[in-house]
C-alpha cells in the first residue's frame, strides 16, 4: 500500500493526457475546444478533424483508462479497492485534466477502457448497446448514456463483486452528470448527429 500514491498519480497523469486536443493541434493546428461542441473528447475530434483522427482518440483514450487497471490488476489482483482506486483516477485525470486548466472531457471511452480491464463481458455488452443506441438515434450522447446503463445491469445481472457493481453505478452516473447539457438539447431538439458510415 506504500507504492499506492505513485499508482494514483500515475493513473490520473496517463487519464490527463489530452489526446483530443493534441490531435487537433498537430493534425489541424486548432484548439479543438474553441470548435464544435467544444468538448476535448472523440466525438468532437471526429465531428472536426476526421473520422480517422476520431477513431485514433477514442481508442487511446481507452486505452488511458485500460492500462494502468490492467497493470494494476496484474499487480495486486487481490485488492480491488486498489484497483478501482487506480480506474478512478484515470477517470478523473481524463475528465478534469491538469494539462488543460482541469477542463476535459465526458470520460466516456476511458471509463470504457477502465471497466474493459475489470469487467470484461459487461463492458462488451455496454459496447452493444452503445452501439445500438448510437446507429437508432444518430446521438452519441444517448449511446453513451444507453452503454453505461447497460453496464451497471449487467454487472448485477451476472453477479460481479458488489463493489465492481457499485463503482460501475457511481461512474455511470457521472457520465449521465457530465451529459446534462447534452439531455437538456435533445429534449430541444437541438443535439447534433453524428454520421458514422457517410460524410
């Protein structure tokens, strides 16, 4: 338990990586926060730089929050407080990053590469529905909203340790939290779609 501050630093500093605003400094010279939704999140870099560059974001911002679990885990399988502690602060690091005056972006893809690493078959399925709700309503938002109910459910449904059941609750509601402008503009009519398959 000595080495667990190095880990939560180490977890939030690989979450804070600003992989969304990176891709739109180097690939477009913009700060992908004065365009768009103004969010630094996938989403936002495929909607303004490309699909390619949306893709290449949201897969290492899986991969902030699946790594340093995964190592965890590897390390102390035995203590999943620790773990969790771990996934959480990348969450946070992603979601509140030091590199960008602690405004980042909705957590999404990295509480995603978080609960790949700790729960697995969930995850999968929250990937479905994600998916299912994204090619129904054209939302991203609503998608994410959807993978993360579904993920809760189906920890509980599967019987997962209740603490894997309760942290995946408590980021869930986070990324309904984070989604509330979002919510509000749909009830408006007013979110915008995304199109995965045309231009």
């Amino acid at each position: 338990m000595k080495t667990f501050p190095f880990w939560i630093f180490f977890s939030y500093l690989c979450g804070a990586i600003p992989t969304a605003y990176l891709m739109g400094k180097f690939l477009k010279g913009i700060d992908i926060r004065q365009h768009g939704s103004g969010n630094p999140g996938a989403t936002n870099v495929f909607r303004v730089v490309g699909k390619t560059a949306g893709i290449i974001t949201l897969l290492v911002d899986g991969l902030k929050g699946f790594l340093p679990v995964a190592l965890a885990l590897k390390f102390f399988p035995e203590n999943l407080a620790f773990v969790i502690g771990i996934g959480l602060a990348a969450i946070l690091g992603h979601n509140w990053t030091i590199f960008l005056k602690f405004k980042g972006g909705k957590g999404v893809a990295t509480s995603c590469g978080v609960f790949l690493a700790l729960l697995p078959i969930p995850t999968l399925i929250s990937l479905i529905f994600f998916t299912l709700g994204l090619l129904l309503t054209g939302h991203v938002s609503l998608g994410s909203m959807f993978g993360a109910f579904s993920l809760v459910m189906s920890s509980w449904i599967l019987d997962y340790p209740k603490i894997l059941t309760f942290f995946s609750l408590f980021c869930s509601l986070l990324i309904f939290y984070l989604h509330k402008k979002n919510i509000q503009r749909i009830i408006q009519g007013q979110e915008p779609k995304i199109s995965i398959f045309h231009d």
